[in-house]
C-alpha cells in the first residue's frame, strides 16, 4: 500500500485515532440523522466529521480514503444545506460508505491493502448527491457594458488623476475554482484601487456563474505592473493582458455606456467586510472544552498501579499504627505518627478515588454503535423500532467497559430478535406496529444499573420449565414448587434457548449463560422482569471498578484466601447433623435449596482426602450465577479492601484462582473466583447440578 | 521570524501544518478553535493565520469575521477543502487573503504563506 512515507509513527498514531472518533460519532449520527434530520448541529457535525477524515487521509495519501469521503461529504453537505431531503436510501448509502471506511482504516492498521473496491460506493453516493439536485452552474459569457453610475465613477476616478485599466484574465477551462479565483482577482485590486465593474460581475462570480474569462475596469493609482503582479500572484491565473484607457476611449468609442445594466457590488462588497456580523458568545463554552488532555491508556493504568500500591500501604500502616497506639497509647512522638500517617491515609483514599475518576469512561462509548446495529437488525427482520438510549454520559471504570460490551450486544440482539413481535402480529395483539426499546444507564448508590426494556412479547415462563424439563435441565419437582420469578431465571441455565429456530442475529451458540457469567465475573449480577405479552426488563447492575473490591478473608488449612464480598451470599456455622450426603456428596439445605459443601482444600486440589468434617463447621454460601455453594472454612477473618493483581504469565491461568493481593500484614493471598469455584464442585457429581440449578 | 498562527480543530492537520513551517524557518503558534484562536491573535501577533473554515461551534468564516474586526489588516488564509467553493466566497467576501485546498501539498502551503508574509 502506497502511503505518505513522510508520517512519523507519533502522527499516525493520531491519525489513526481522530479517525476513529470520527468513525464512531458517524457510526451513532448517521443513524440519528434518519429521525433528526431538522436538528441543524447533528448535520453539522456529520458533515464535519466525514470532512475531517478526508482531510487527514488526504494527507496521509490514503487516495482511497480521502475519495470515499469525499463523496460522502457532498452528499453531507447537500444534505445539510437542505438541497436534499434524508431518506433511507441516503442513508443506506452513508452507512454502507462508513463500513467501507472502516475497512480502509484497518489497510492503515495492517499496512495491508484490502480488496475493496470503493468504485460502486462512491458511484452510489454520487448518484445520490446528484439526483435532486435542482441548481446548476449558469454559465454567463457577457459582454462588458459600462452603465452611467459607472461611467460617473469614471469621470471622477480621471480628476483625481487615477489610472484606469481594462484587464482581461482567465483561468484553464478544467479549473474546479474559477468563480474564487477571480473573486480573490477583485479582492485584490480592491486592495489596489476600485473595481468599476466587471464581467462576470461580482454577484455572477458570487453565485458562481462564471466560465473561465474575467474582465475588469478598474481605477487607480498603481502602474499596469503593479496591477499584473497583484493580479498574477492569485493561483491558477493565467495571462493577464492590462489595457490604459484614456478618456477619449472610454467616451469615446471602446467602452459604451448601455442604460439599465446592472450595477456592480462592490460597495456590497465593502460593506460585508466592515460590516458587523453577528457572532454568537461560544467562547466560554469553547475554552471549556480546551480543559481536557488526551492520556495515553497506559499511563493512566501505571498510575492506577502506583496507586494499588499506596492502597496496600495504608491498609499496613492503620494496622502497625493500631498496634502502636494500643501499645504506647501515652507516647507524644506515637501520638504524632499517628495522626500524620491517619492524614496520610487519608490522601491516598482522595487520590485512590480520584484516580478511579480519571479511569471513568462514559458509557456512550460502547451505546453509541447500538443505534445503527438495532437499525440493521430491524431492518433485517423487517421489525419497525422506535429505540432510545439514556444516561450515554453514565461513567464506568474502563476495564468494566471493555467486558459489558457484549454482554449487552447479546441482550439487545435477543431483545431484538426474540423479544420484539413482527409489526402484524403486534397489530393483531392490539399493539402499536411500532416497538419500543429502551436502554438506560444510570448510577444508584455505588453502582452502575443498566436496564433493556422492550414492550415485546415477553418471556414464556411455562414454555420455559417445559423446556428445561424436556432438556433434563430440572426435575418434575423443582418444576412443580417453582414460581414464575424462580422460573425466568431458567434462562440462564447452560444449554437452554427458547427460539424455536435460531436466526443469524442470536443464538449463535453464545447463551444467556455466558451473559451471565460475564456479567459475573464483573462482579455484578442480572435480573429479569417479564409479563408475557406486555413486555420484558432486563436489569444489569454493575460496580464502578473491578481493580478494588471488598474482600471477605479466610483461612484454610494454614493459608489466608480472599472471597470478593460480591460472591458471598452468607456465612454459616453447619453442625454435622444438618450435613446429609446425597450420591456421595455432602450437601446442605439451605431454605429451598440443597447447597453441596466441600472442604475449600479439597476443590482446590491441595487435598484429595474427603474433606473433615468436625462437630460446628465454618461454611461460607457462595454464588455464582444461580449456582450456589458452600465452602468448608477454617476461619472467616476480616473484611478488606483489596487490590486485585493478575497472577501473572509465569502462574497463567488457574482454575479457581482469579488473581492475588497482598494483605496489610505484608504477606500474600489468592483471590478465589466463585463461578469457576461453583463449577469445579460440579464436576464429578452431573447430580448435583440438577439440585443445584435452581434456587 | 516570522509568526504563523495555525488554526484547526483537527489534531493531525495542526501537526502538519506546524512541522511543515516550522522545517521551513517559521514560528507556528497553534489554535484548536475560533474563540482560542480570537484570544490568541492580539497577544500573539501573528503574520499570517492559516483558519480552518469547518470547525465546530464558530466556524472559519465567523472566526475570521471577528478576527478582522479586531485587525483589519489581519492576513488570513482559508484552510478548505474541495466542495467548499460557497465557504471560500464568503471568506473572500469577509476579507480572507488567499486559501489553501486540502489536502494539501507543501508547496501550496509555503507559496501562500511566503506570499501573505511578505
């Protein structure tokens, strides 16, 4: 691929990243402007998007790219200016350009050229921009004629002893830019002296009705030098050819005055130069936004790093200071220590929580490719949507982003797909052919909920236990003592899809468990709320960072382990009484539930003996999905806040395991991971899982 | 030196600009819009400004009306691109000096600058 080779990697860098702002802000605009076509900033802003990577890629030699867009601008640009009406097929056209224009942004990425051919895009969007368009260019090849008012002007240009210049120029016939090239021609003899008049005259070439001639009378004081030099220095002129006038020819015979011509503009001219335009107060607005830096993602994960470090630190120091105070409770010096180490402790946690700030993105960044997917969905499936996003602005912890993503792509596609009827059979379900989906973010009390709802068909609970039943997923007696709540949580069980037929759009083999998982292992958690008919909710809740969590500590067998809070469900003491065995499986009753235990030593695999059970066992219910299970622990110890740290690619992946810490005492622990904990104690006992599903 | 005020809402084409004059003997001052561009000018005194005409908010051609009210001699090229024909004849009306297409080449660039500079 040829491209600039005079880029330096820093520029491409930016490149590559204001292209894909731009990209993103067309993706989510280019869909709004289908209903917002009135909405005069959004086509502005289109507009300058498309503009602004046509310029870059123009620059960076990406031929293909700056062509595409290019031809996108037009369209844009009339579309802006009203001289077309939004369709859909404009905006097909548009969308269908932009994935084009994401392809050429990968060339750039892989130093590859692609096969696309942008040649039929291009034409398309041509043609587009083309068809509507009612105004054309007139080309005006008139004569000079001299009216009185101009010839007056004369007259008094000669007692002051001025010049005057017939001047013919023109620029070559394929010029894109003769009308400016000749208004820059007036601008500056204007500068020089005054245009009398002039052929095409000012608002001709203004209106841009102009071929490739200019003729000019012009007076003033400068020689024909001068006035050529002035005249050349403009771009794309060519010869110039300055005739004196002298009285006598003009009143003569060379120049004829010719009543009711019309007069020229350049007083018009002058006007909107000095004239005072109205200017809007952006300017606090503008040096607002000046506010902000770019940072580069790795900075802002050393710092978040640094910062684990000093969270690490004070939860060491409280604890030494503690253990000072409570032993020299009288000493001044101790005293001192430690009310500047509390003030310590107390900057790390403002500059912990800033820092998390800094981490915050807004959720738009992932909302704002939903629009144009719903569309695409919708179209596809022939389904009419009315789709609203609210609380884009919504800020989560950058990590947290990157992983709700699809989870979420996968519960609009089944809420598209699945949950929102075919306008008929709404029509005949007495409900408006139109389907509303609304997605919502908003921050409550520390968490970040996020809701889909649809006024689709909602969820079939009945179908659902049948189907369950039928899969061998529950028992006849779980089904039966199940209520419609308990019952749409079936969704969620592994191998378990309602639609009768899977489409293109969902089931492609990534269920709602998986979902859910994720979901999981952001610590979060999912519900749902149906009403078969009327509608379904999908309610997403999620922390504001995953780097710093609650963590429940325990012991086992002489080694300290970290349970995040949020997959604690409870902690019990179990007597051995209550512990049954079902299939050589030690399980509980918990409530409704049959919860299997097992000694933490032994799911591990540091131990293979069955796990020891005393007389009052220590039992921590964890939860993972809607599987629970119940850990045999040595000790619970405290609660914590604590840093999670990967366990590196020297220790890899292990099971069970989702990252280390180190704790106040200096010494290090593994963070459990419930849901691969919960699945590790299945395994080996296909049972138990059946007891275990539902809750 | 000669000062050059470069005016563009997009990073990459401020840094083109810039390095391009700056490798040519010139001292670059950069705005990344019109209000920063007019709070610029009087305290920076630049020769020449290069103004990008679409910008957000205040556009090129706002930018420039406000720029030669507060210098009428101000000596302003248009940043433009093809298609802008009806832009450029305004800025041309409103008192811009010269313009230069995008993309563009240094030649262009230089020629424009070394023309309005001198």
């Amino acid at each position: 691929m040829k491209l600039n080779a005079d880029i330096s990697p820093e520029e491409w860098k930016v490149f590559l990243e204001e292209t894909e702002e731009q990209i993103v802000m067309l993706d989510n605009d280019i869909v709004r402007m289908e209903k917002e076509s009135d909405n005069v900033e959004l086509m502005q802003e289109i507009f300058r998007a498309a503009h602004t990577i046509k310029g870059s890629s123009g620059m960076v030699g990406h031929t293909r790219m700056s062509e595409l867009t290019h031809a996108m601008e037009t369209l844009l640009d009339k579309l802006r200016n009203r001289q077309l009406e939004v369709s859909s097929h404009i905006v097909n056209a548009l969308l269908f350009g932009l994935d084009a224009l994401k392809a050429l942004k990968q060339e750039v990425i892989s130093q590859e050229e692609s096969d696309l051919n942008i040649v039929p895009i291009v034409a398309r969007l041509k043609e587009l921009a083309t068809a509507e368009r009612g105004i054309t260019a007139e080309v005006v090849a008139g004569q000079l004629v001299l009216s009185p008012s101009n010839l007056q002007e004369i007259k008094e240009a000669l007692t002051h002893e001025y010049s005057i210049y017939k001047i013919k120029t023109g620029v070559p016939e394929d010029s894109a830019w003769a009308a400016i090239r000749f208004m820059q021609v007036l601008n500056e003899l204007g500068r020089l002296g005054k245009v009398i008049a002039s052929v095409p005259t000012a608002l001709e070439i203004e209106q841009e009705k102009v071929n490739f001639k200019l003729e000019v009378i012009f007076s003033g004081l400068a020689d024909v030098e001068m006035v050529r030099t002035e005249i050349k220095s403009v771009a794309e002129i060519q010869e110039v050819t300055i005739e004196h006038l002298t009285e006598e020819s003009i009143f003569g015979k060379s120049v004829k005055a010719a009543p009711g011509s019309e007069e020229h503009k350049t007083d018009e001219q002058n006007q909107a130069r000095t004239g005072t335009p109205k200017v809007h107060a952006l300017a606090n607005a503008d040096s607002q936004a000046l506010q902000s830096v770019r940072i580069d993602v790795k900075v802002l994960d050393n710092l978040m790093n640094i910062v684990e470090e000093l969270v690490i630190d004070r939860s060491r120091i409280s604890r030494v200071g503690k253990v000072l105070m409570a032993k020299y409770e009288n000493d001044d010096i101790i005293r001192e220590l430690g009310q500047t180490s509390n003030h310590i402790i107390k900057i790390i946690n403002e500059l912990q929580e800033n820092i998390m700030k800094v981490r915050m993105v807004p959720i738009s960044t992932i909302f704002s490719r939903f629009p144009r997917l719903v569309r695409d969905l919708a179209q596809k499936q022939g389904k009419k949507l009315d789709f609203n996003m609210y609380g884009s602005e919504t800020e989560l912890d950058r990590s947290i982003i990157e992983q709700i993503r699809d989870p979420l792509l996968h519960l609009l596609r089944n809420s598209i797909d699945h949950g929102v009827e075919a306008p008929d059979v709404r029509l005949k379900a007495g409900k408006t052919e139109l389907a509303s989906v609304r997605l919502e973010a908003r921050q409550e009390q520390g968490n970040i909920v996020i809701t889909l709802e649809d006024d689709g068909k909602g969820i079939d609970t009945a179908k659902l236990k049948e189907i369950s039943l039928k899969k061998g997923l529950i028992t006849p007696e779980n089904a039966a003592g199940m209520s419609a709540a308990d019952a749409v949580n079936l969704i969620f069980i592994p191998g378990l899809s309602t639609a009768e037929k899977t489409t293109d759009v969902s089931g492609r083999g990534v269920g709602m468990d998986i979902v859910r998982t994720n979901i999981d292992n952001l610590g979060g958690s999912i519900a749902i709320e149906t009403i078969l008919g009327k509608g379904t909710k999908f309610i997403v809740r999620l922390p504001l960072t995953v780097a710093i969590v609650q963590g429940l500590l325990i012991s086992s067998a002489g080694d300290t382990y970290i349970i995040p809070l949020a997959s604690v469900m409870e902690t019990l003491t179990v007597a051995r009484a209550d512990i049954k065995t079902i299939n050589q499986r030690e399980v509980i009753r918990l409530r409704d539930s049959i919860v299997p235990i097992i000694g933490l030593e032994k799911v591990l695999g540091r131990s293979t003996k069955p796990t020891r059970l005393s007389e009052h066992n220590l039992v921590v219910v964890i939860k993972a999905g809607e599987r629970l299970a119940g850990l045999v622990v040595d000790s619970l110890m405290e609660r914590q806040e604590i840093v999670v740290k990967p366990l590196g690619n020297y220790l890899g992946d292990v099971e069970g395991i989702s990252g280390a810490t180190i704790l106040s005492d200096g010494n290090v622990a593994l963070i459990l991971d419930a849901s691969s904990l919960a699945k590790m104690m299945v395994r080996g006992g296909q049972d138990i899982e059946h007891l275990m599903a539902v809750d | 030196m000669t000062k050059i005020l470069v005016v563009d809402d997009a990073a990459f084409m401020r840094m083109r600009c810039s390095k391009l004059l700056t490798e040519n003997g010139y001292e670059v001052c950069e705005a990344t819009n019109g209000a920063e561009a007019l709070d610029k000018y009087p305290v920076y005194k630049p020769d020449v400004v290069l103004l990008d005409i679409t910008m957000p908010k205040m556009d090129g051609i706002v930018t420039l009306q406000e720029l030669i009210k507060i210098d009428p001699a101000a000596k302003v090229a248009m940043v433009t691109a093809m298609g802008q024909r009806a832009m450029v004849m305004s800025a041309l009306k409103a008192g811009a000096r010269d313009f230069v297409v995008k993309p563009f080449d240094s030649v262009r660039v230089l020629e424009t600058v070394k023309k309005l500079a001198g």
